[in-house]
C-alpha cells in the first residue's frame, strides 16, 4: 500500500517550543534587573548585522514611528514608499505629519521600481522608506544613487529580509536606519516586537529617549496569551501535525468561510469588529503598542538568533533549487532576482499568473496534491480608499497582491518536497487551463 505524502504547509513558525517554555519560567515574572537581556539581545543583534547598534522596539510599526519623530522632517514632506505594506505603516507617515507617495514594484522583483521612483521624486521629497519583500534585496546601488542625488534620508524596512546581506552588507545598514518585525512568522520570533539597527550613535540616542518614556512592558497574562498563541500556531504548522489536523482544518476554512482564513493570515481577527475584513487608516497606534520590550520576549530572540544565518542558507540553498526546476520546465511567472542569488534569502517564494482568472484554479491543483499555498497579507495601500487622497496608478504592486501566491518555502522542507513542488506547478503550466493563455503576457525573462 502506498503511503500518503506529507502537506506541505505555506509557512512556519521558528521558534523552539521547549526553549520558550524554559525562558518564560525564568523571565515571565519582573525583577529588580528588567533590562539586562533586552540589551544582551540588543548587542548580540548588532553584532550579528555588523550595526553600530540595536534597539529594540515594541513593533516595527513604532520603530518606524519614532525614527520619522527623531529625523524631524518638515511637516508636509513627502515620502516615497512602494504601497505593498500594512496599512499600518502607511498610517505612522501620516501621524508623523509626512505625506505618502506611493511608487510601483518593478515586474516581478518584489520591490522598488527605480525608474518609477526618479519620476515621482519632487523638492517636497525629503525620505524614502524603502521595503525589501520575500527576503530579496532590493536594487540597492540605484536606490542609493538616487537618493544621494536628492538628499533623501533613507529609512529600510527589513521585516522580511532578517539577517539578509548584499554584497557583504546586512540590509538595514545602507541607509540612515532599518527596522524589522519580529512577529510569529519571522526567522527572529519574540511574540510581537521589532527592532532597529543604525550605525549613528545620536538616532540611537533619540530612539532611547523616545523608548523610555513609553509605558512597561505588557504584563505577564499578556505574555502569556500570546506564548499560547504562538504554540498554538507552532503545533499547527508542524508538518506531522500539520498533515494530519491543520491541513484539513484550512482546507474547510477556505470552502466554508474563506474570508476569516485571509483575516486570520492578515493578523485581524482579534482586532474589534470595525477593523476586521477592510483596510482602515488609524487616527493614532494603540497605547499597548508601544509598551516597552521584556527580557522573555528578548531571551526568545535570542534563541531565534543563533539559527538565523543557518535558516537564512537553508531557504536560500531550497529555493534556488525551485527557482531552476521552475525555469527548465518553462514555467512563467517566475521572480526576476536583481541582487545575486547568493544574496537572496528567500523568506516566501513568489510566483504570479498571467491570468487572474488561473489563480485559484492553480491553487486547487495544488491542493490536490498536498500542496498549501496563499496570498500575501499585505495590500495594495495606493488603491485603497482609506488612503483615496494618495492614490497612485502602481500595476505592478496590485499584480503582487491579486496575480500572485507563495509557494511553500521553510527550513522544514526537504530537496524532495521541493522537486514535488516544482512538478506540480509545471504540470499545471503544461496543462493550460481551457480559457487561458498558454503563455505568459508579458515577456520579460524569469
């Protein structure tokens, strides 16, 4: 009898269950040296880039937050962002009395078109927040050109690219600071959290000030929800429990109710009801958001520390091996990679259709053979009405959202899951579905 493969699940969280538990014991309670592993994180994190410093934050959204406070831009000034992001990050530029502009992805690169951002660049341009997605640098010697020839500060958001270097430089350090996300799904999991790396000594300083007089840390029932929130998460993603349980789990959720399936990817069900289900522009952050960093939240990151570089290769080392198998059998859609490929991690692996109309159908024939997949969480903020007065024409940015899914990439994976899912899609690209075209629009090389 033959034995049934394994799912493979979308994502993965990297936290070490048993570890976490061992920190919460010793850390959950407050004592008289709060702090201390906050900043033997802060430093190992530091090292770990080659940064000057580290500081770490609440949320990446506050650490965006207090950067454009520190930098104090003009009131009015303009920013120029790619609008895939949470509507989150575009909500701070605004609080900070900054104005959005929003430029477009390049064709199937996950991040910023240069070309697009040297046209939208006008005198009241006074920063660029730059995003790197999928673990992919970005166009790093034009975006810097470009901003050196305008006078731009430099803000990188680094929340998907972790410990990713280019040319033996972590991202993060090319311009005046970056910030990540150290959320469940990262390759670095504190429960919630961010971090901020800089090579200046005074934004250090200003983040510090800023930091200390926010509230406390989130008291331990708080902690403690969201540690039984993460495991409940770790279980599920587990390849054996996720084959077994999660797997058919999802699968009802996306016939029966699909729309919470994409609210609970996106990180919404537990906001209030208002929140749930659209794309809102807040008037202010939450004051929880901004309570101070803890010492168990950073004595789990330092665990997710010690394997990043390793999980970093691993991804690398399994995507590649897609990216060419998807390549000889002439698949379309495939990301077009402007860094070296050894500078690329890879934290999702992107693939888009040509016809939106074969998205699903495609999803469903990887389903069928144990394959999960999905969209990305985020959104196209330049279409979205809660942001209508910026509203910008990026095409390339709302194909990211609604003409692309992410195929199955973790450490977890083995070189065999990896050639399944390489047959699979080229199967269903050989195959193309009745009604759509055998080949893809446009003609760019993978």
């Amino acid at each position: 009898m033959t034995r049934p493969l394994r799912k493979l699940p979308r994502g993965q969280l990297y936290f070490d269950p048993a570890g976490v538990l061992a920190d919460t014991a010793r850390h959950l309670a407050p004592t008289g040296d709060a702090g201390v592993v906050v900043r033997r994180f802060e430093r190992a994190f530091a090292a770990q880039l080659g940064a000057t410093a580290a500081v770490a934050l609440p949320h990446a959204r506050v650490a965006l937050h207090y950067l454009l406070r520190a930098l104090a831009l003009p009131a009015g000034s303009e920013v120029a962002m790619t609008p895939v992001t949470i509507p989150d990050v575009v909500s701070v530029v605004l609080l900070a009395g900054l104005r959005p502009v929003f430029v477009d992805l390049a064709p199937r690169t996950c991040n910023i078109d240069c070309d697009d951002l040297a046209r939208k660049i006008t005198p009241r341009t006074r920063a660029l927040l730059l995003t790197h997605l999928c673990g992919l640098p970005s166009e790093m010697e034009r975006v810097l050109a470009i901003a050196r020839r305008h006078d731009l500060e430099v803000l990188e958001d680094c929340s998907q690219v972790p410990g990713t270097r280019h040319r033996g430089r972590a991202l993060g350090r090319f311009g005046r600071a970056g910030f990540l996300s150290l959320t469940p799904l990262k390759p670095v999991s504190t429960f919630h959290g961010g971090m901020t790396v800089t090579d200046d000594r005074a934004l250090e300083r200003e983040l510090r000030r800023l930091d200390a007089a926010a509230p406390p840390p989130l008291p331990p029932p708080a902690l403690l929800r969201l540690l039984l929130r993460d495991n409940v998460l770790h279980a599920a993603t587990c390849p054996t429990w996720f084959s077994r349980v999660t797997w058919h789990g999802v699968r009802a959720g996306e016939a029966l109710r699909p729309e919470v399936v994409r609210e609970f990817q996106r990180g919404n069900l537990l906001n209030r009801p208002a929140r749930r289900h659209r794309v809102t522009r807040r008037d202010a952050l939450p004051a929880a958001m901004y309570a101070r960093y803890s010492d168990l939240q950073a004595a789990t990151g330092l665990r997710g520390l010690r394997t990043l570089d390793e999980g970093n290769r691993r991804r690398r080392e399994l995507s590649l091996r897609l990216l060419d198998r998807l390549r000889a059998a002439g698949v379309p859609g495939l990301v077009r990679l402007t860094a070296d490929a050894d500078d690329c991690t890879f934290w999702r692996f992107p693939l888009w259709v040509d016809d939106p109309a074969q998205l699903e159908p495609l999803r469903r024939h990887l389903r069928a053979r144990g394959i999960d997949t999905s969209s990305t969480n985020l959104v196209c903020c330049s279409r979205e009405e809660a942001f209508g007065e910026f509203r910008a024409d990026t095409p390339e940015a709302r194909r990211y959202v609604d003409e692309m899914i992410f195929l199955p990439m973790h450490p977890s994976l083995t070189t065999d899951d990896v050639d399944r899912v390489a047959r699979a899609v080229a199967e269903f690209s050989a195959r193309a579905p009745a009604g759509a075209p055998a080949a893809p629009r446009r003609r760019s090389s993978p």
